[in-house]
C-alpha cells in the first residue's frame, strides 16, 4: 500500500505511467497472494474476505425473512436451529458456466432436519439449492408421480398402496409448516453460504442459549477471488487456463466468538482418512472454541459418526437391524443433541 501510494504521489492519474503502474502493481499483489497460499502461509482475514467478496443481490431480502423468524420465536420457548446443508460452490468465471463443487447431496441435513422438527425446534433449512429438503427428500425422481392414478373423469386419486409412506411425511410437513417452524433459504455458491451464515448467525444472537447451529453443509475450503476471475466463460481454444485456488478463512472463528457467541455450536468434521478424525475435531474444538464437532468419514458416514467433545469422545454406530430396518442415523445424533442442548440451556 505505501510503495501504491509513493508511485501515485509520482505519477498521479492523468499521467500516461500511471496505468502500466496499476497494472504491474495489481501483478505483483496476485504474485503476492499465490506466492502466500503457496508458501502455506495464513489465508486472507474474514474480515477482508467479506469486504472483497460482495453480499448476494437477494441478500437483504433474505436477512429481512430470518431475522422475522428468529424474532418470532424469541419471546416462547421454542428452541431455534439453523441447519446447514449441502455443498458449496466455487464459480470459476463471474458469467458462470463451469464451476467447482462436491459430493454432499444434503442427506444429514434434510434428514436432521426433520428429526429437529419432529421435535418441536424451529428450523431455519439453510440449504443448497436443489439438494435434498425435507420431506420431499422421501421420494426422489418420479416416485410422487408414482403414488398417483388418473382416475374418472379426469381425476387424481392417490395409490392406496402408496399412502402408508406417504400420509405420515404429509403429516409432519403439515404440522411443521402450520405452526410456521420452518424457513427455507436456498444458497447456490460459496460466497453466498458464508454471507447467509454470517447474517442468520447475527439473526440468532438473540435467542441467546436457546439458539443451534448445525453446520452440516459441505464448505469448500478453497476458492477464485473475484479480482481473479475472468469475467467470461474460458476459451478452450488458447492454452489450457492456469486456475489457482486460495484459501478460504475458517468462518468458524468468527461466528463463534463474534456472531453467535452464546449459541450451542455444532460443526462437522470429514475426512477420508478415519485416523485424523478425533484428532481433527478436537483440535477444532481447541480453535473455535464451540461445543461439539461431529465427525465423519466419507464412506462410513451414513451408519458411524463419533461425537466430540472437549472432555471425552463416543461412537454412535447404526446396528445391521437399524440400518436394514430403514433407521437413519440422524434419528439418534438428534436425540443426543437435544439432551446436551438442552443441558448447556440450563447451565447457562
Ligand atoms: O450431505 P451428505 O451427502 O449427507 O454428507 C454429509 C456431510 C459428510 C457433508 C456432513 O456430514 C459433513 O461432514 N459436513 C461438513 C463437511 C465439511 O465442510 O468438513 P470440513 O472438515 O471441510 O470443515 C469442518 C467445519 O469447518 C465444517 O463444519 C464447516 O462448516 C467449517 N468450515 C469449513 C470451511 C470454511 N472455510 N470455514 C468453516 O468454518
């Protein structure tokens, strides 16, 4: 910034040498920057990632549903839960065509969910558009046009086959959209999810203690700045394009200790590797300080999870009968949240 501002002091803008300065300057700085991540030195602020990266157009439309529905709930006894869900994505040009993304489908979180709703928390469904949503994550493809049969006279009639799966999912649904406990906000990309979080997580701050955050969404740790993004679709015609990622600052700091600081916090940890697991959590929980990481490996996600906590460790592993019964595992990571929630409520 000082070399900028001493070349500027020289050269000030209507001179013909300020441009080809900016332009060096501006290469130097991206040197700077990939030399940075490269090197594995600390990724940019939170603070400089947000002053960088712009708030989504909708943002505000967004924040305005989210703060109404935590202030709903602020004087009753609800308890309030933000569920994140689904995989982040990273768009490689600003007119975006091609992009990076992730395996999560929105499964833990649609699932958890419903099982939050099930019992009596207001959910606000932070998810990834098109992923999985509760409730219609039930039937996926055609199968709701399956528990359908045209029937005289051009009517509908539901498969009466079909209704013993189908009448409890309308059951639930109806209850949780009649007494208004759940809010639905869609996200697509990175930058996005982290504004989103930053502004439910100030929403939430306060429900005080009575407020969870569950961060199942699949975050990407790595992203294009937009100072770096080409502004359209990449040609292939040229040389194949150079696509350097830089890293994402954990946002986990922040909400914990600036947003939401006396929230009930729940991260998630996932590694292909299940020998960094505990070790991973723990030292997360060391960083950010929140409650309880929840953590996972890729393939065994659906039927082990191992619950960490700052004084102790314990597996909740799905049985062969559970799993063949149709259990989800979901059902009991659930049941275990609300006693330590309910738990941290009452200390608090
Ligand atoms: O959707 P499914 O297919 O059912 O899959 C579920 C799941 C495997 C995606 C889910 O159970 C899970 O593990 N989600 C967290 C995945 C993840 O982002 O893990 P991580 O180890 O990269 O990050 C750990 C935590 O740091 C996460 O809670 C994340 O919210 C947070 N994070 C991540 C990146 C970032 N820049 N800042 C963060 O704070």
């Amino acid at each position: 910034t000082l070399c900028f501002y001493v070349l500027y002091l020289y050269f000030p803008f209507d001179s013909v040498l300020f441009h080809p300065i900016v332009y060096l300057g501006r290469k130097l700085l991206l040197l700077y920057r990939v030399n940075r991540n490269v090197t594995g030195m600390n990724p940019i602020s939170w603070e400089e990632f947000f002053s960088s990266n712009l708030a989504p157009k909708d943002l505000d439309c967004k924040k305005k549903s989210i703060e109404l529905f935590c202030k709903k709930f602020s004087s009753s006894k609800t308890n309030v839960v933000l569920v994140t869900s689904g995989g982040t994505t990273v768009p490689l040009e600003h007119n975006t065509v091609r992009f990076v993304d992730n395996f999560s489908a929105g499964t833990r979180g649609s699932a958890s969910a419903e099982y939050f709703l099930k019992a009596g928390y207001a959910v606000i469904f932070m998810h990834r558009h098109k992923s999985l949503e509760p409730f219609t994550r039930h039937f996926t493809g055609d199968e709701i046009l399956d528990c359908l049969l045209i029937a005289e006279k051009d009517t509908i009639e539901v498969a009466s086959m079909k209704v013993p799966k189908l009448l409890p999912v309308l059951k639930e649904r109806r209850e949780a959209l009649d007494s208004g406990r759940l809010l639905m906000v869609p996200f697509t990309h990175l930058t996005e999810y982290l504004w989103l979080l930053r502004v439910s997580s100030e929403a939430m701050g306060a429900l005080g203690s009575r407020a969870m955050l569950y961060l199942a969404a699949a975050v990407s740790d790595f992203y294009i700045p937009t100072d770096q993004m080409p502004e359209h679709k990449m040609q292939s015609s040229g040389s194949p394009p150079a696509i350097s990622l830089h890293l994402v600052p954990k946002i986990l700091r922040p909400l914990v200790a600036e947003w939401v600081p006396n929230a009930f916090v729940v991260s998630f940890k996932l590694e292909t590797d299940p020998n960094l697991l505990v070790k991973k959590s723990q030292e997360a929980l060391k960083n950010y300080k929140h409650k309880l990481v929840i953590a996972n490996e890729l393939h065994s996600r659906k039927s082990k999870v191992i619950l960490v906590t700052s004084e102790n460790h314990r597996e909740i592993v799905m049985t062969k009968e559970e799993l063949d019964a149709g259990l989800e595992i979901e059902h009991h990571i659930i049941s275990e949240l609300l006693s330590l929630h309910s738990l941290f409520i009452s200390s608090n």
